[in-house]
C-alpha cells in the first residue's frame, strides 16, 4: 500500500468522523418532540427534561396570572389528561378558556414549564366554515 492511499485514507476517516460529530451534536440540540397531552401524561416520567411541542384545550376556569406580572400559571387537557402549565410572558389575544394551544418548553415534576414566546394559541372559530356556507351558491335577487 502507498504512502498516497494511507493519507487519503486517514484524512477521509478524519472528515467522516468530524462531520458525524457536528452532524450528532447539531441534530441532539435542536430535537424537539410534538406530542398530546394524554400521549405525555400516560408516562410522564418518560418525558421529563425533554424538548416539547405540547398540543392540547386550555382547561375553563384554570387560567392564573400573578398581580402585577406576567407569570401565568393554567391547566391543559387532551382526551381526560391534564398538566398544570406555567409560563411567563405576554400571551396571544386568542389565549383563553378552551382554546387549542401549542405549547414549546419542557415537562418537570412540577409541570410544563414553557419558553418564552412558547405559547401558540388557535382560535378555530375564525377557520370554521358559517353555517350553510358550503361550496358553490347560486342566488338570484
């Protein structure tokens, strides 16, 4: 074997290697999981410290905030399962009592604790369709 092919051997391994390191490193980081709440909470030790996108309803009548704050602390429910959320910011017009909510953080055993600017809130009476509204209409007045 020559002296050329050992070289090239050996930088090939070292650029294979380093460019799979970057790659693990980089893709570890940035994994985030999107998932129910029931599919959490079934097995929420599972789950703690891990990176979240946390998809259920805003539970009636939970919502808190701190006088004098912006810390707020409200309850969401997906399919008879239910985690206390904590957050602290400002959050969307649409967030309110039975709103769909995506919520980006990290479940603890105190809770899910969101990021900031890690409440995405739906409001789906805007996407509804009106009642009778349906394909094409013919009128004549």
């Amino acid at each position: 074997m020559s002296q050329k092919a050992v070289k090239l051997g050996v930088t090939s391994l070292v650029l294979v290697l380093a460019f799979g390191g970057l790659l693990y490193s980089t893709l570890s980081e940035g994994t985030e999981y999107y998932k129910h709440v029931d599919e959490v909470m079934t097995n929420p030790e599972a789950w703690h410290g891990k990176r979240l996108q946390l998809h259920g309803f805003v539970v009636p009548g939970s919502i808190m905030r701190r006088p004098d704050t912006l810390d707020w602390q409200f309850k969401v429910e997906n399919k008879g399962h239910i985690v206390t959320a904590s957050y602290t910011g400002i959050v969307p017009d649409t967030f309110k009592d039975e709103a769909e909510v995506v919520l980006k953080g990290a479940l603890t055993p105190d809770g899910f604790h969101v990021q900031n600017d890690g409440v995405m809130a739906k409001c789906p009476s805007k996407y509804e369709p009106r009642a009778g509204a349906g394909g094409a209409t013919a009128g004549t007045r």
